[in-house]
C-alpha cells in the first residue's frame, strides 16, 4: 500500500523555510547579498509587518543601536545599516527595546504599550505587539524585532519560527565570515610556502666544474616546498662533497630542516681548513646539530660521498638513505657496504664509511625514496628493479643519462602525479682524453 503523505502545500512559512534553506545552500560568498535576500524572505514569512534589527556587540548594557526599521507600508524609518555597517549609527539607551534585550530570550509582547519618551518612539511607538529574537548575523547580542499594529498578534510559534529563522541565517552568514576567514589565511599560508619553494629552488646549486666528473641532478617536490635535496661542496686539493637528502614529511617544515642540514655541510670548509673531512665524521657533527636542536619528530636521511680525484677514489657514508647505484660497464652494483641510523634521532650516533676506486665510464646514481616509489594509476610502483633497469639502458653523458631515467619513470607513471618528493643526481667518471681534453 502506497504512503499517505500529509498535504503541507497550503503552510506558506514551511514553503518559505525551504526557499531560504535553498538559498542557504546555493547562496555563493557575499555575504550581504546573502543577508539581504533572506531577511527579504523572512519579511515575507511573518507578512507585512515592522522588520526591526537591533545591534547591541560591544555596548553597554542596555544600550543598543537600531540599525533597520522597515516598516509595513516598505518606509525604511531607519535607512539599512545592518550588520556591518553599525559603526556611526546613533547609540540609544532605556526604553522597551532595552528592557527586551535584558531577558536574553526570543519572546512576544501582545499588549505593547511604548511611551512617547521612549528613545525608539519614532520608529515603534505605534505599535501594539512585538515578538523578538536574538542571534542575528550569528551574534547573541544582534537582535530581530517584528512589530504589529494590533494588539496579541503573536502566538508561541511564531516565536519559535522566528527564532529558528533568525539563528538559521546568523549561522549561515557567520559560516560565510568563516569561510573567507580560512580562504584568506589559506591563501596567505600558500604565497608564504611558495616563497620557501621559490628559496628552496633558488638555493639549489648549480652544476660544477669538478675535475674528473660529469655531473646532473634533478628534484621535483610533491608539495610546493619539500624536504629533498641535493648538494655540492669544495674541498681543499680539489676533492669535492656530494649529498642527497631527505628530510621526513612534506611542506614547509621538511624544507627548513633540510636546508638547516645543506648550512651545515658547507660549514665543511670552515671547520676542517685544508683537511679533508670524512663523510662519516661530517654525518656525525651534522646528527648532533640536529639532535640537539630537537626538531620534533623530523628526521633526516642523507648519502654523502666525497670525491677524490688524485686516485679517483669515492668515500661515502649513510644516514638510514638508499644505497646509491653504481653501474659499470653492464653491471650493477649497490655502494650499501655501510648504512647506519637517520640524522637527529639519537646524540653520540658513529657513522661508518667505505672508500673505493671508480673507473673511467662509470655511473654513480644517487637518489630519494620518491624515485622507486612512486605509484602508477595500477598502484603498481616503479621500484627498485626498474631504476636499475633504466640506468643500464641510459646512454651518454650524465645529463642525458638522468634524463632518460626519469623519462622511463614518467612514462611508467603515466601522468600520475608522485605522492613523495623526488631527488636524483648522476655522477659520471670521465674518460681520460675527455679530461685532459676539458683540463
């Protein structure tokens, strides 16, 4: 048996509620339009009555502004200044509006009698009922007054339903204050973190001149400003400091540490003059840099290797970093003889190190984690064994050596967009008639 709906199409208010609900739900981002629309429908709601609103935020009590009297013949009495124009309108003390204010309470008065000494005579002084609520534009002390020309023209529903109506549209209007609030604050947090990012690109270094290498690095960031990075320093006898870092998280915050950990290395010089540091020694004095400057849960993971190019010797260590790759000829070798804890967990971390000798064509890829796991639209990830894949079919110099493993990985990737930072640099030993050629 089919439902037996109640007919509610002769409840005009009900039809208007959900106009206004409507109008709520679709009513865009300016607020006084907004405002201006539903009061009109509200106006309609209680027929043609006096339409009152009342600002008492900020006054004393019983003080208070009257902001709009729209009267029942369509007269403004009070030209509309409500609500944010309530600045410069005259402040009124006493009287009936006041004495309604105290009850903090929507009601109805039916038998309203208002003296010609009352400083809202002009505007209510002809008026035999009232009902009243407060709430509008979302604040308590923001009130709607509807006055009637006749004496018990209010029932104890009409004080509900104007209650309702009232809170209804102060709360949608303070949303809509809301909303603009945290677009405004979003979009000045954004131009902020786009500054980082615009530092951060800034800070990325450009390619050297280093005796006996070719070098290319690439970082792209999941958020605007990320916590990759890559690094070079010089060292005394011409030896030179190659990092890559990442430091845990996205955003600003993962950017400021690992900018702290790239200051720290180009403190190499200074500290150590013309002694060459060892990697492992430089990953402790950077871990205790950041341990003590206990920077919350972030933690930083890092490979560094120096080059030496008298004996064309590397020596690297790990900071809990993938192993770098090292292909020579057609083979492929992990340099994960050594890897010990992250940066800034623990104070008094040893790092260990191992040096060997490179040969001429060899390729050394340093990457971050964002390079084999990113994940295609099959939530398939690109993995371990297809960078290793794509580095042995890579040919040429190393900036086409890089550009030919991250043209296999998008390709992979298929326009999917990487959840995690991504940071590669390739190192290419040269041969030696090349740099005796470039010497």
């Amino acid at each position: 048996m089919p439902l037996e709906f109640l007919d509610t199409s002769g409840n005009y208010r009900l039809a208007i509620f959900s106009e206004m609900m409507n109008v709520i739900a679709g009513g865009g981002e300016d607020a006084r339009a907004l405002h201006q629309t539903l009061v009109s429908m509200m106006r309609r709601a209680f027929g043609k009555r006096c339409y009152v609103e009342i600002a008492a935020a900020g006054l004393p009590r019983g003080a208070y502004r009257i902001t709009r009297a729209w009267r029942e013949d369509d007269v403004e009495a009070v030209p509309n200044s409500s609500p944010w124009r309530a600045n410069g309108v005259p402040v009124r003390e006493g009287g009936v509006i006041a004495e309604i204010l105290a009850q903090n309470r929507a009601l109805a008065v039916n038998r309203l009698q208002v003296p010609d000494t009352d400083p809202a005579f002009p505007e209510i002084g002809r008026y035999r009922s009232v009902a009243a609520a407060p709430g509008a534009a979302g604040e308590r002390a923001n009130w709607v007054m509807i006055f009637d020309l006749h004496e018990n023209a209010f029932t104890d529903e009409d004080v509900a339903t104007l209650m309702l109506r009232v809170n209804l549209i102060g709360l949608a209007l303070k949303n809509l204050d809301t909303i603009r609030e945290l677009r405004s604050a979003t979009a000045y947090i954004q131009a902020e973190v786009d500054r980082i990012a615009d530092i951060q690109r800034a800070l990325l270094p450009e390619i050297p001149d280093v005796i006996g290498l070719q070098i290319a690095g690439s970082w792209e960031t999941f958020d605007r400003a990320g916590g990759d990075a890559y690094d070079y320093a010089q060292l005394p006898n011409g030896a030179w400091a190659f990092l890559i870092s990442d430091a845990s998280g996205h955003g600003p915050s993962a950017a400021v540490v690992s900018a702290v950990l790239n200051a720290i290395l180009h403190t190499i010089p200074v500290v150590h003059g013309a002694r060459i540091p060892e990697p492992a020694e430089v990953l402790a004095f950077a871990n205790e840099q950041l341990a003590d400057k206990q920077i919350g849960q972030s933690f930083v993971t890092a490979f560094l290797a120096v080059w030496h190019p008298r004996d064309r010797t590397i020596t690297y260590a790990r900071a809990g970093h993938p192993p770098a790759i090292l292909r020579r000829k057609n083979q492929i070798q992990l340099l994960d003889a050594v890897g010990d804890l992250p940066l800034a967990i623990f104070n008094n971390t040893t790092y260990s190190q191992r040096t060997f000798v490179l040969e001429e064509d060899d390729v050394i890829v340093l990457f971050t984690d964002g390079i084999v796991e990113a994940f295609n639209d099959r939530d398939e990830m690109f993995g371990d064994d297809r960078l290793r894949a794509a580095l042995l079919a890579a040919d040429g110099d190393a900036a086409t050596i890089l550009a030919s493993i991250l043209t296999t990985q998008r390709q992979f990737l298929a326009g999917t967009r990487s959840r995690d930072d991504a940071t590669m640099l390739v190192l290419k030993v040269m041969r030696a008639e090349i740099q005796k050629d470039e010497n």
